[in-house]
C-alpha cells in the first residue's frame, strides 16, 4: 500500500511544471492599490502581492466607451524602471503613470506576475494576478466645483475611517489629505495595513488620491526612515505644493513635537533644521506664479503654529513659518495634533488667515466654488461641529501683494 502512494506521489511530481513545482501559494494581490500624488498629467498607484513579482498597470482614457466597452480606449502598458532595471522580485509595487491628459479620467488595472527564480542568466516566471478595473481623474487647474476633506490624529484606528464614510462618502472628494498620526508609531507593515490603509482602499483609495502628511507619530518606531515610501511624492520630500482647481495646496512636514535633544529621539532627530529647510522653501513657494496667481490658498501640516503648550515644535514652525505664511495672503491653515476642534478666524488673532485644528474622528468636508470655499466639520457621530465660508480674494491691485 505504501508502495503505491510513493510511486503515486513520484508521479504526480513528473506531471508537475517545475513553475508549479516551485510556487509556495497562490499569487495574490493582498493590500491596495491605491492612489497617491496626483497631477495634472501623472497618477501614482501602489499595491501588494503576497509573492515576489514583476508588475506592471494597463490603462486607457475611458472615452470611448461605446467602441471599447471596457477600457474606452486601447490599453497602454505602465511599468516601474530605475537607473535601466524594471522593477522586480518585489511584493510591494509602486508604479507612476505618466504622459497622461490634464482633467482625465482613465480606466486602469494593475498586473504582478511571480518570479519563482532569480538567477543571474535565468529568470522563471510563475502565474500572473490582475485586479479589477477602476478609474481615476487627473488633476486640473480648471476645474470648478469640486470638493476635498481633511482627516487627522486617526491612530490607526481603522473603524473611523468606515464611520466616516457611513456619514457621507469618502470617494465623492477629488482628494483626501491624511493629516498626520494616522499611525502611532511604525513598526511592521501590518500595522499600515490595519491601521488604515485597508479601510481606505475599500472607501476611496482605489480610485480617489490621498495625499499622506506626516505627522510627529509617524518619526517614531524602527521603520520610521521608510514610511514615506508608501505614499511617495516625486519630488522625493514630504514638503510640496499641489493645484487642483483654482487652490494652490501647500504641505509640510512639522516634524516632532519636542525637542530634537530629548531623551526619548534619543539623538536620532534632526527636526529644527528640518523645518529650517522648509522655511526657506516656503519662502519662495508664496512668490511663485502659481501659488499669486491662485484663487485660493490652503496650507496643511500636522503641528498648529501654537498650540497653547510649551512644546518646541509648535514653538519653532510658528517662529519660523508664521511669519511667511503670515504675508502671504494664505486663506486657511488646517492642523491636528490635538484631538480637539479649534477654530480661529482670519485677524481673530496672531494671524493673517484663518485655521482649524482638527479634532479626532471627524472630517473637514470642503466645497470649492468660484465664489468661496464652504467648509463643514463632520464626526463620526454625524453631527455639524462647525461650518464657515470663506469668500475669494480678490486682489483690486498690484500692491496687493
Ligand atoms: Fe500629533
């Protein structure tokens, strides 16, 4: 009897590939993708696969959706190359599409084939998984009537996510901006995955960019150095500006909350000159031609300007920043950090424009039109914190400025 299950079992391993015979699991995709940095004429989309592969992304303008039922139009291959090599033997993909249409909505899927062996002269490829058809838009400066929100301080508390969008639909903004400590600290990749990376895929990521802003949880923990890589910017920092519509968006990185000697960085950090470098930066963002000639201004970053402590970090951007921002004819700075709602109106105080501090488990749901910008502070518990207006400016003269 035992004869006959070896002999069985010998042949059964003859029949076999030796593809099949060197696949572990089935090939799959495991988190995402989802979309990060936006443009005007670029997406970047980022997923995972529980093996190591080769992956690439087919996309089509979806214009033509009576000839081309499914894509709209012939699919164009996107792939992933760096200094001459195609991205490979990776679980995790990360893949910008370029060369795209300002205001576009594409159809796109993403592609991963395994690679059972990676030999310096033989390369064995194994099965290949796709995912579902989904779509995005690129960014365009003449777009009216938008929306976008604002979330911070989640803490890896996933289920806000979900709450959140049972109040109203995460996926009706063109864009979401993740305000920092949406983790606590960075340890393993799992705890990106739940702590709110999943949840967003299943609400919006998939087919609306959100744009992730550091907070000052996500500089702590062993793997702190590489948490931006999940949500890369191509300018390669975590300070940047984007337009979408007639809104020129500024990010920036606040950085720590005490101060870079502190025992617990440990000699590890190095935020003052950090916030330093963005200063400079800031400087000559509010002179560009982009950023005067937009018919709004916001800022976001972790961290308020002051936040009624003696802590340094709020102390060090509100000597360094607030008195750029402060000239700069910004219409509202949004901020977390500390899990209490706080509104200040432009001239109410030491500022020139208003803020919001955000508070936990709430959202700032903002409704661009060409006359002003209307916000509403929603929690999760689908009550109206707050709700305000802010008009247009219009410069009348040069001098303005
Ligand atoms: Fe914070």
């Amino acid at each position: 009897m035992k004869k006959i299950a070896y002999s069985q079992i010998i042949l059964l391993v003859l029949l076999l590939t030796p593809n099949q015979l060197l696949a572990q699991n089935d090939l799959k995709i495991t988190h995402g993708p989802y979309l990060v940095d936006p443009a005007e004429d670029a997406m970047t989309v980022v997923w995972f696969t529980n093996e190591n592969c080769v992956s690439w992304i087919e996309y089509a303008e979806s214009k033509n959706s009576s000839t081309f039922p499914t894509w709209g139009g012939y699919p164009e291959i996107a792939k992933s190359s760096n200094q001459g090599l195609i991205d490979a033997n990776t679980k995790k993909h990360v893949i910008r599409i370029k060369d795209l249409e300002t205001g576009k909505t594409y159809k796109y899927r993403v592609a991963s084939k395994e690679i059972l062996k990676f030999g310096p002269y033989e390369v064995l490829y194994g099965e290949t998984v796709v995912g579902d058809i989904s779509q995005f838009t690129t960014l365009d400066p003449a777009a009216t009537n938008f929306s976008f929100g604002v979330i911070a301080d989640l803490h890896e508390d996933a289920k806000i996510v979900s709450d959140l969008n049972k109040i109203a639909p995460l996926n009706v903004y063109d864009l979401i901006f993740l305000n920092g400590d949406i983790l606590s600290w960075i340890g393993d990749e799992e705890r990106i995955f739940n702590g709110f990376l999943d949840a967003s895929v299943e609400h919006f990521a998939k087919e609306k960019p959100f744009i992730y802003i550091r907070g000052n949880h996500e500089t702590r923990g062993a793997n702190a150095r590489g948490i931006m890589s999940y949500f890369p910017h191509s300018s390669g920092k975590n300070y940047y500006s984007i337009m979408h519509g007639d809104v020129h968006f500024i990010v920036m990185d606040s950085g720590e909350d005490k101060p870079d000697a502190h025992p617990v960085y440990a000699g590890l950090v190095d935020f003052d000159s950090f916030r330093s470098e963005q200063a400079e930066w800031l400087r000559k963002e509010v002179q560009s031609e982009s950023f005067r000639n937009a018919g709004y201004r916001v800022v976001i970053f972790h961290m308020p300007l002051s936040d009624d402590s003696t802590r340094h970090g709020p102390y060090d951007i509100g000597q360094k920043w607030g008195p750029i921002l402060n000239q700069a004819k910004i219409d509202l700075v949004v901020n977390g950090h500390k899990h209490r709602y706080k509104r200040t109106d432009k001239n109410d105080g030491e500022y020139s424009f208003s803020t919001v501090v955000l508070g936990k488990r709430m959202i700032l749901d903002t409704k661009v039109s060409d006359q002003d910008l209307t916000f509403s502070v929603k929690n999760t518990e689908g009550e109206l914190v707050d709700s305000f207006t802010i008009q247009k400016y219009e410069p009348t003269k040069a001098s303005d400025w």
